[in-house]
C-alpha cells in the first residue's frame, strides 16, 4: 500500500475556484501539477548541464570515450563501457554535442 504525506498547500482563493472548475480532487490535481513541474525543473537543470557542462565533462569529450575508458582499472572497466555503442560525438562550444559523421 502506498504511503503518502499529508501537506498544507496555501493558495489564493482564485487558484482555488480554477481548480475547482477543471477537477473534483484537489489533491489529484495539485500532484500532477507538482509532478509536472518537478519534471520540467529536471529537464533545465539538464539543457543547462549540456549547454555548460562541466570541466571533467570536456576533457573526457576531447579526450575520447575509448581513451577514458582504457584508463579505467580492469575491475571498473568489465562490462561498464561499450565504445562501439551508441553515437559519435563530440563537443562544440557553439553549438554544445554535435554527431560526428563516421
């Protein structure tokens, strides 16, 4: 069974009428509004790590995924990377991680 935390939620009376207006249960909707912005709030915080990623993140891109992954210890590099997977690509400052044509 589900377990869930009760919450008390202050809105102005207005926001409460169009709620009212476009669903019976609150609660129903004021967590898919909540669940919706949480998911949005995710996908910027990751539009913003792949506009400006991080330092590391550039050295490993010029560097290679396969150079990264061959300076792995054995026991960390079994399994965990498949360079041949995936897409090339490669970072570009103009224009964040582009595909590099093979």
């Amino acid at each position: 069974m589900p377990t869930t935390e009760r919450v008390t939620v202050t809105l102005p009376p207005d926001v409460v009428r169009e709620i009212d207006r476009v669903e019976r249960n609150r609660s129903r909707f004021i967590q898919i509004a909540v669940r919706h912005e949480l998911e949005r709030r995710r996908r910027e915080e990751l539009r913003r790590s792949i506009e400006n990623p991080h330092p590391e993140t550039i050295e490993m891109a010029e560097a290679g995924l396969a150079d990264w992954a061959a300076g792995l210890p054995d026991e960390d590099a079994v399994g965990l990377v498949d360079p041949k997977a995936g897409k090339a690509v490669r970072w570009s400052t103009r224009k964040g991680w582009v595909e590099v044509k093979r």
